[in-house]
C-alpha cells in the first residue's frame, strides 16, 4: 500500500509540474484564441535570464526569490515585444499560419538561448528549503508541498483575472469576438499584447519551480511542452483549474502505468499521455472542464 502511495505522491508531484505548462497555454488561448507552440522555448529563454540573475558564479548572484521575480517580469515585457513584432504582422492571417509563426518561433528561440547563454546544463537553486516530510511510508518533498502551494494559488488568480476583473473580461472578448469587442471600445491589439505577456511571465515562474529537477538547457522543456499539451487537452483549454487537473491526471496515470505495467517502464511514458487524450477526446471533446462552443448559423 505504501508503494501505492508513493507512486501516487510522485504522480501528483509530476502532474503539477504539467499543469504549470498548461496554464500557460490555456492563458495565452483564452486571451488570444491561439495554441503557442513555443510557449515551452519562452519559458525556458526566461528561466536562463532567472538563471543569469541569480546564479552566484556566472550571473548577479540575487537572492533566488528575487532571481525568479526579476525573471517572471522581463517574462512579461519580453512575451509582450513577441507579440508586437513577430505575431502582431500575422494577426488577420488564420489559425494555422499563426501556428507555423509559433512553431517558427520556437526554434528561433531555442538556438537564441545556446547562442545568447549557453548549451551546457546549468544548476539553478530552488526557493523552497531541502528536506522531506515522511508521513507513514510516503516521503513528500517540501520542494513539491511548495510548489504546489504555489501553482493552486497562481490558477486561482488567474480564474479571478478572467471572471471578476475588467481586465480579464475584456482579453476574452477580444479572443472570442475583436469585431464587437473592438465596437465596445476595448483595444483588441493591447488585450492581445498583455495576454501574451501574462503567458510568458506565467511560463518563466513555471520554469523556475521545474528548473532544480531538470536542471535550466536549451531542451528542458520540450518534454514537459508535450505534457502540457496533454493536460491541457484533458483539463480543457479554456479553464484554467482544468489545466492544474488535467497535469495531475497525466502525472498520476503516468506515473501508475510506468510503474504497474511492464512493458511501459519509463520508455513509453509518453504513450500514457496520448492515450489518455484520446480517452478524453472521445468521451469529452473540449476536455473535463471545458465549455462546449456553441455556434449559430
């Protein structure tokens, strides 16, 4: 049983680190109605700027706390300038040429990040303190009862931002219709421009609570971008709790499959992910917490 246990803490641990990613994602379609392919480049380029600013050795040598708060606001201004230069000349172009214009974006950024930083790992510190809290046999590491803490409370203040707040209401209006938004006198273009800031400042905290797991590379989280998408899908792309709970889900049905069926061990652990988009899919198209689209014709 205490296997069980374990094995369902790591996949809670795991999954929480997906839905970080998610929530990126699904801010960035509920602002703008568009999938970032290159939201995981974005948070990885910020996370090396979090890097440089704290790292005692090659950087400032901040305290890690401020490291992190000085990367998730250059995340802002700097997923704030993408918009303006590389996807505002493509905003009346249809989804799919703004998805290759991401897609581009994405290895613009990550041979940017070798180029600008460097292609070797590096260490980054975690905010939160070593040690492990044992309760029965399940060992939880205050690194994830913090990081936890912490996702929960970022997914609340952003459903309040979308829900409760002009601001929110507003960059849902310019996503799901500019025309009436923009006849209603909201800045359709700045809406879009503060979502994209808002993702990648979102994407730069993510990547500086994965970072001391994975370490900070040009790759770190292209494998966690896929599991992002997974969750997303299952949570539903237009509800933020759903992202947190669709990353649990994967994490948990990963981490059980990896572990009581043997032929997966940790070679087909992706396999997980696509398999259970499709469950999702099937049973629930927009995914467990999204709105269905209604549309009149």
């Amino acid at each position: 049983m205490s296997v069980f246990l374990q094995r369902l803490i790591d996949g809670v641990g795991n999954g929480m680190l997906y839905g970080s990613v998610a929530l990126a994602l699904v801010l960035i379609y509920r602002a703008t109605g568009l999938v970032n392919f290159a939201q995981g480049e974005m948070a990885m380029f910020c996370t090396f700027v979090t890097w440089k600013l704290a790292d005692p050795g090659s950087g400032l040598g901040l305290p890690i706390v401020a490291g992190i708060a000085g990367g998730v606001v250059f995340g802002f201004f700097f997923g704030a300038a993408l918009e303006r230069v590389v996807v505002r000349p493509f905003e009346s172009a249809d989804h799919l040429r703004q998805m290759i214009v991401t897609l581009g974006l994405f290895l613009a950024l990550n041979s940017l990040a070798a180029y600008i930083f460097t292609a070797d790992t590096q260490r980054l510190a975690s905010p939160f303190p070593d040690g492990t809290l044992r309760i029965g046999g399940v060992a939880i590491s205050i690194r994830e009862i913090g990081m936890i803490v912490v996702l929960l409370l970022m997914a609340a203040l952003l459903r309040e931002l979308f829900n409760r707040t002009r601001l929110g209401l507003a960059m849902r209006g310019a996503a799901m219709n500019p025309e009436s938004s923009r006849l209603l006198g909201v800045d359709v273009s700045r809406m879009l421009m503060v979502g994209w800031g808002l993702s990648a400042a979102i994407g730069a905290l993510a990547g500086a609570l994965v970072a001391p797991a994975i370490f900070v590379s040009p790759a770190m989280m292209q494998t966690l971008l896929l599991y992002g998408f997974a969750a997303a899908v299952v949570g539903g792309f237009d509800s933020a709790p759903g992202a947190l709970v669709g990353g649990v889900l994967v994490g948990v049905v990963q981490a059980l499959a990896s572990g009581y069926v043997s032929f997966i061990g940790t070679q087909l652990q992706l396999t997980t992910a696509f398999v259970l988009i499709l469950a999702v899919l099937i049973v629930r198209p927009q995914g467990l917490f999204g709105r269905v689209s209604v549309e009149r014709v």
